[in-house]
C-alpha cells in the first residue's frame, strides 16, 4: 500500500524543480442535468368520481450549456494521498424545456382538459465556486488519471421560467442555491513542463440544502427544477498554467535555468577589473625536452 499513498505523477515532479508549487487554471466546458431527456409517466387517480387528475407523459429536454472560469491550483511537493487542491469560480447557462401530452384537471378552473400538449422552460446563469482534493495515478511520463472530491456552493441569477398556458401544475421557484459534494474523474496531459490539459467530469453527490415540493422525486444530489428533480453535471477543459521559479543570481542555478548559462551573474561582471602590469616581464623558461 505504500507506493498508493506516496503517488507522484513524473510529469509533476519534473516541472516542480524549476516551476511554482501553484498555477493558474482555465475552464471551459458544458453543464447540464441529468435525466434531462428521459420521459416519464403521471397518473394520479380521479377526486370524487371525476376524471384522473392528471394523466399523460412528461417529456424533457436538455441542452448542454456553456461553462467557463477561473481558478488556482497547488501542487505537494511531498503528496500523501492528495497531490494537487484546486480552488474554482465557474459560471455557465443552465436550461430545459418541458413538454406535457395527455389530460388534466385544471384546479383553478376545476375544467377538465383532455389531450392537450403543454410546454413550460426554464433557464438561469449558475454561478458557484468550488474546492476539490485530487489525487493521480500515473499512465505514463506525460499521461495521467486523476480523481476528486470536493464541496461546492452555486446559485442561480437572472432566472426565467415561460408557460405556454397559464394554470397547470407549475411547482412555484425551483432551488436557486445548492452545497453540494462533488465527485470528479478526468484524464491529463502535459503538454510540456508547466503545462497541463485536463479533461474532467463532475457531479453531485450530496445536496445538503433542499427545497421539498410535492410533485419531485427527491433522489439524492438533485436539484427541484421544473416538474421532476434533476442531477446536475458538468464536462470541464482545464488549461493549467505554472509560472517559472525566480532563483538567486548565481553559478548554483539548475544546468537547464537562463541564468546558469554563464559562470558568473550581471551583478559579478565588471565589480572588479584585474589590473594590468607590463612593467615586467618574466623570462620564458626554455623547453627542457
């Protein structure tokens, strides 16, 4: 077990000896919501004798939406367990589409509405931030599979729900505002020292803050939105940038620094000229063989 949990990826290592334990990361990617496009069925019994109060199919529809932020990543020097920690602020657009076929009864009116097709969307700007311990194991000197976990805090902003027909079945406000904790997987490349490409995928899977409604499935790590609970996800490129220590202005630099490439530093040259003395010459010494 011991090789387990002193794990250092090659690539890490030779980059640390001239590159900062930290580095700038870059995301870009999608989010979406998991069982966005699976249909399901409704069917709730008649009230009194009267017709099913609700009675058809459910039909969602999600298009990934655009993702991108910013972030910082450190990396142990001497990892145990965990060889990286990455703090992130990511934004993107979140939405799905609704699309109900079958019969109703519309409470507010107590009319009956029979085979009909309603629609209903929702869209919002998700925002959070999100800490997340990595740990790699190694494919080879450039190629490595990492994995993750972590916690997060996100909320939506400048939400927007459309109904195509006013009086059925909207659950009122979805969650805006979720803790969550996170499970990542991915797979990275260095690209050369210091920079490292990583494509990752993650997904809740604990929710500490929810909202009940009456109509959800209340699953674990999902999110009240529209109708039915949904699991949020997404699929991240992430471009780590390291910055190049600054080592001292001497001849101990590493072999492969700018500065090593010559003996002695700017601030050595010209601190002390060595004088000149013609005034005597000494005698060549005559070969003796």
């Amino acid at each position: 077990m011991s090789p387990a949990f002193y794990t250092q990826h090659p690539s890490f290592e030779s980059t640390l000896k001239t590159y900062n334990t930290w580095a700038i990361t870059l995301y870009g990617g999608g989010n979406g919501l998991m069982f966005g496009n699976q249909p399901w069925d409704v069917n709730i019994g008649p009230l009194d004798g009267s017709p099913s109060t609700i009675n058809g199919t459910w039909t969602p529809t999600n298009k990934i939406g655009w993702l991108a932020g910013v972030g910082g990543l450190y990396v142990f020097e001497d990892p145990i367990l965990i060889d990286r920690v990455g703090l992130s602020l990511i934004g993107g657009n979140r939405q799905i589409t609704e699309q109900f076929s079958g019969s109703y009864l519309n409470t507010y009116s107590a009319f009956y509405v029979e085979d009909t097709t309603l629609n209903t969307s929702r869209s919002a700007i998700n925002i959070g931030v999100a800490l997340t311990a990595f740990h790699t194991f190694t494919i080879s000197p450039d190629l490595f599979i990492e994995s993750g976990l972590g916690v997060s805090y996100k909320r939506d902003f400048w939400s927007q729900t459309m109904l195509d027909s006013a009086g059925y079945m909207y659950q009122g406000e979805p969650q805006i505002q979720t803790i969550s904790l996170e499970a990542n997987i991915g797979v990275g490349v260095m690209m050369w020292k210091g920079r490292f490409l990583r494509l990752n995928f993650t997904t809740d899977l604990l929710q500490f803050i929810k909202n009940e409604s009456a109509n959800n499935r209340n699953g674990s790590a999902t999110i009240p939105w529209m109708m039915t609970d949904y699991r949020p996800y997404r699929v991240v490129i992430n471009y780590d940038i390291h910055f190049k220590r600054k080592g001292g202005k001497n001849c101990a630099n590493p072999n492969h620094t700018e500065k090593a490439r010559e003996l002695f530093g700017e601030d050595m040259r010209n601190h002390r000229k060595a004088k000149n003395n013609n005034k005597k010459k000494k005698k060549r010494r005559k070969d003796i063989y």
